[in-house]
C-alpha cells in the first residue's frame, strides 16, 4: 500500500508539475532579455518542472510540505533559466518565492501548533542572507543582489529541517559552482575580467537535494 501510495504521489504532482510548468514559463519568456526558442518554450519548462514536482511528490507523499516546496519548484525553475542564460534572478520572481514560503510554513505551524520548524527556518533564512550580504561586499560584486535574495528563500527552505540541511545545501552550491567553473559555456568574464558563474542554480539545486533527502 506504501508503495502504490508513494506511485500516486509521484504521478500527480509531475502531472501538476507539467502544467503549472507550462504556465510559469510564461514568465521565463517575460523576464529573459531576448526571445530563446529553447530556454523560453513551454514544453521546456513543463518537463523541468514536472520532474522536479515529481522527485517531491515522491519523497515528501501526503505531507503539507510539498504543497510548499511545490510552489517554491514552480518559481524556480524560471528563476533557474533566467540565472542560466543571463546572470540574473530578477527580484520580481524571487520575492514572491520568499513570501509565499513564509506563509506556506506560517500555514503549517498553525495548524501543527508547532513553531519550531518555522522559527528555525527564519533563523536559518537570516543567517544565510547575512553570509550573502558579507560574501557580496568581501567579492566586490561576485555575488549579487539576486544570490543574496536567492539564499534567503534556500535558508528558509532548508531551515524547516534542520541547520545540517542548511549548511549541506550551501555547500552543495559551492560545489556546483566550481563544477561550473570548469564548464566554458556556463561562466563569464566580468568587467574586472574575474570569472561568473549563474550561482542561483547552484543554490536551487543544492536545496532540492537537501529537500529530497529531508523528506
């Protein structure tokens, strides 16, 4: 019964994933700066988003998390594309993210009558936006005002299990981010002539492996 039920799970939420998937990539298309066949069509981030909600609805099942974390997914894989193509995570898209994350686990420790996994998560959505506000000023620019915003939202979501989800999303982020570094299509050369990665995919993508295995 665990089994078909965990099935189900999966299957429903990659089917709600393909089509808020689709939908949402109408905000791919309004943010990037130039039309991209590819990064901006539907079908692109339906299957993206579809897979991710599905890896969701697979590990975290009958829980009111995934109806948060579910719409977090939604939002970031727009964010991830824009970040990719453009080196940037456009505020418009990233606040949105945070607040409806704030009330979603506002939502659960009501009607848990638990604050505890929401007054860690804001603890942990402080601390990782103070180390982005420090790494920003200490780099000189190479971390954004999009990466600090972007590592609220993951402190936040990583918060709700524990500091070791924390702490393993941002390292996982780093890692990937090195990875890129090694790519030549995935980084830039600034102005200063240092190099750029899109690290808004490395930080959302370090805190779904943590949510997956928190779940």
């Amino acid at each position: 019964m665990q089994n078909t039920a965990a099935v189900w799970w999966t299957a429903g939420a990659a089917a709600a994933g393909l089509v808020l998937g689709a939908v949402a990539s109408g905000l791919t298309r309004r943010f990037l700066g130039r039309e991209r066949n590819l990064a901006g069509s539907w079908w692109f981030g339906a299957v993206q988003t579809g897979a991710v909600l599905g890896l969701l609805g697979w590990r975290i099942g009958a829980r009111g998390e995934l109806a948060v974390y579910g719409l977090v997914a939604v939002a970031a894989v727009p964010l991830v594309v824009i970040d990719w193509c453009e080196h940037r995570l456009p505020r418009a898209l990233v606040w949105p993210q945070l607040v409806s994350t704030l009330a979603g686990f506002a939502v659960l420790c009501l009607t848990r009558h638990d604050p505890t996994p929401g007054l860690r998560a804001l603890a942990a959505l402080s601390a990782a936006t103070g180390l982005f506000l420090v790494l920003a000023v200490v780099t000189a620019g190479g971390i954004g005002a999009g990466d600090v915003n972007a590592a609220a939202v993951i402190g936040l979501v990583t918060g709700w299990y524990s500091w070791t989800h924390v702490a393993g999303a941002l390292l996982t982020a780093s890692v990937l981010a090195l990875v890129l570094i090694a790519v030549p299509a995935a980084h830039r050369q600034d102005d200063k002539g240092a190099t750029v990665v899109p690290f808004g995919p490395c930080l959302l993508t370090g805190a779904l492996i943590m949510v997956l295995a928190g779940g």
